[in-house]
C-alpha cells in the first residue's frame, strides 16, 4: 500500500453531489408562470426580485422549493412516505441540477411605536438584568454613587467618625408632607418619645400638639442623645435599630455643627438623603409605569400642536380663515371671543395676522390670565 508522504496536503474543492454546475428549470407553469425556461447557478447568492404578481414565489417556493422538497421525500422508505403522505409534483416539465432544498421563513413583524432595535433583537431584556444587578446607582443631585448600609456598618461608622462627639439619633417619619398631624404626635407620645423635631427644630412633645396643616413639613423622631464612645457600642446599636425601625429602614444623625448625616439600609445619597428604590428589571422598560419616561409614557416622542398648521398663511386675516382649524368668520361664539381679545389689543377681525402686535397671536393660541369680557344678544353681560 503506497504511503502518504509527510506533511503532504490534500486540496479540496467545492463538491457539486448532483453533477451540475446550474439548476436549469424548463416548462415551469405553476400559478401565474407561463411556461418559463430558467437557468440558476449553483453556489452562488441569487435574489429573485419583481413586480407584485410577477411569478416570484411561484418559481421560488411553489415550484423549485416544492420540487426538491418532493424528491427529498422520495428518497425516504415506504413505510416512512406512509405517515407522511404523497407530495404533488408542480407543474415543471423538468428540474436539472436540484439538490435537497430548505426554506427560511422571514419574520415580519408589525409596527409598533413602542418598538426599538433593541426590543426586536431581543437584547433589551438581557440590558434591563445587566443594570438592574449589576448597575451602579447614581445621586442625581450630587452625582455621587448611592450607598446602603446595613446597621452594623452604621454603628462602625459612627464610633468611627464621630467618637467623643455628640450626637442626636433621629428616625424619620414624615418629609415634604402637609397635614397637622395631631394624631401622629399622639402616637409617638404613646411609644415614650419625648422629643421631636419638626422642620429643623428640635421640640418638647406636649398634649394636643400640631402643626400648620397648609404648610409642608418634616418631622423626625428624636430617638436617642448620645456621646459616641467604643465602650458604649451596646447603647449605639439600640439607638440605631430603634430609628432604623420607626424610619423604615432610613435614619438620620445631626452632629455638633448641626450637620445632617443620612443613613438607609436601601439606596441612598448619603449627602441630601435621596433615596431610590431597589433596581429592578421594569425599572429599566420603557413599556412599564415604573420605568417609563412620564412625559411621553415610553413612547419617546410627544405630540404637539404645530403653530404652522395652525397658521399656515400669516397674510390672511382670522375672518377669512387665518386660523386653519376655525375656518373663515362664522356668527359663533367662538369668533366673539377673539374678537373680544384683538379689541383689547388694538386689532380686529379683519387685520393680517403677520400685523397683530407682537405676543397677541400667542395670546389668542394659549391665553394668559388676564380675563376679557365677551357679549352676544344672547350672552349680552
């Protein structure tokens, strides 16, 4: 047996398994096809293209897909055809050159305003679990990274940083609220607090106490008064746990200088005591009331009027139809109260609207707050 000599190499080339270098269609009349004689080259990239009703699919899918499809079938035992069923040749005189066929279906889709590139490749999903685990949240207001902390690096933090200061622990309950919140005092006097602070000012609780219900406030539950001190960590950590408690998870501390610090067990700027929700995947879609943008509700774009269309002649006057959705002058009421507003302003029905002073066009398409009196016979006050 003769031997391969080493490091020898073997060239390969395409193989054509039917023998032919084309696929030569003749007599192909399915559909709409008149008798067409066709020659496709084989390996080769080839785009059918035509008018609507052309024959296209007809020669692609009806008759050269079907054909091959046939034959493929052919090829299988009779106890396998039985199951599947005779397949009806097309009507091709003959096929030359076909091999065994597959047809890829493209996928349409419908248009969607909510639709994006990212949504139709169905990437957005794996972006909305990339931010949403391993994203990093940022303070819009400072542009800090927001932080949580749990109680134990609370309590490390403030022994830390503020050992042998003076501090008041305070459990958050109402920020940036109106209300009197008689009953709210009554309760926090219930639980043995004695002090509270109401809009920066720390205050006695005493009976019947409230405050201005059309005014906006912050009120803070002053848990504990305390000289950090390593050895009194037992007293720290009550203190803490007692305000993370009665703040849902967030606490503040004022120091000596009056300086307010922020702590939460959730995201939090530690800085202005901003605090965002956990991140999640619909915080992230467009599509959800959590994530969508809530002055175009996820669409991204918003309608408006355009003052062109309303305008779109600047030389006719209101009465002859100045004002594209009012039409030309009309005894309505409508006209009355623009006629009313251009009096007040030295104008009239009759004027161009590129001569009206300046503002009153704006004034006649949004209003301002200066009322004007309207009369009609039937309306004469």
């Amino acid at each position: 047996m003769e031997k391969f000599k080493e490091n020898a190499t073997i060239e390969s080339a395409p193989i054509d398994i039917s023998g032919h270098e084309n696929i030569e269609v003749f007599g192909a009349r399915e559909h709409n096809l008149k008798n067409i004689d066709i020659t496709i080259p084989r390996n080769k990239l080839v785009v059918i293209t035509g008018i609507s009703g052309s024959g296209k699919s007809s020669l692609a899918f009806d008759t050269i897909y079907a054909e091959g499809q046939r034959r493929y079938m052919e090829s299988f035992s009779a106890y396998a055809r039985s199951f599947i069923g005779d397949m009806e040749r097309p009507d091709v005189d003959k096929i030359n050159g076909l091999s065994p066929v597959i047809s890829i279906e493209q996928k349409t889709t419908s248009r969607n305003p909510r639709s994006t590139v990212g949504t139709l490749t169905e990437i957005y999903d794996f972006l909305r679990l990339l931010y949403a685990r391993a994203g990093i949240a940022f303070s819009y207001l400072t542009g800090k990274p927001m932080i949580r902390q749990s109680e134990d690096q609370i309590i490390d933090h403030l022994i830390k940083n503020f050992e042998g200061k003076k501090l008041i622990i305070l459990a958050p309950v109402v920020k940036g609220r109106k209300g009197h919140y008689r009953e709210l005092f009554v309760q926090i006097r219930k639980m043995g607090f004695t002090k509270v602070r109401v809009d920066g000012v720390v205050m006695e609780m005493v009976p019947k106490m409230q405050v201005d219900r059309y005014k906006t406030h912050d009120i803070e539950i002053v848990i504990d008064r305390i000289i950090t001190d390593p050895s009194d960590r037992f007293r720290i950590a009550q203190s803490v746990k007692t305000a993370m408690s009665h703040g849902n998870g967030v606490m503040m501390v004022r120091d000596e200088d009056n300086e307010i610090h922020h702590f939460s067990k959730y995201l939090m700027d530690p800085e202005t005591g901003l605090s965002y929700d956990e991140p999640a995947p619909n915080n992230f879609s467009f599509n959800s009331p959590y994530g969508a943008c809530h002055t175009c509700n996820g669409l991204g774009q918003i309608e408006e009027i355009s003052k062109e269309s309303v305008v779109p002649d600047p030389n006719l006057s209101i009465s002859r139809g100045g004002l594209a959705p009012l039409g030309d002058y009309r005894d309505i009421w409508i006209f009355k109260k623009l006629d009313a507003i251009l009096k007040k302003h030295k104008a009239n029905l009759t004027t161009p609207i590129k001569d009206l002073p300046e503002g009153v066009l704006d004034v006649l398409l949004y209003g301002d707050d200066v009322p004007v009196a309207v009369s009609s016979k039937k309306y004469p006050g």
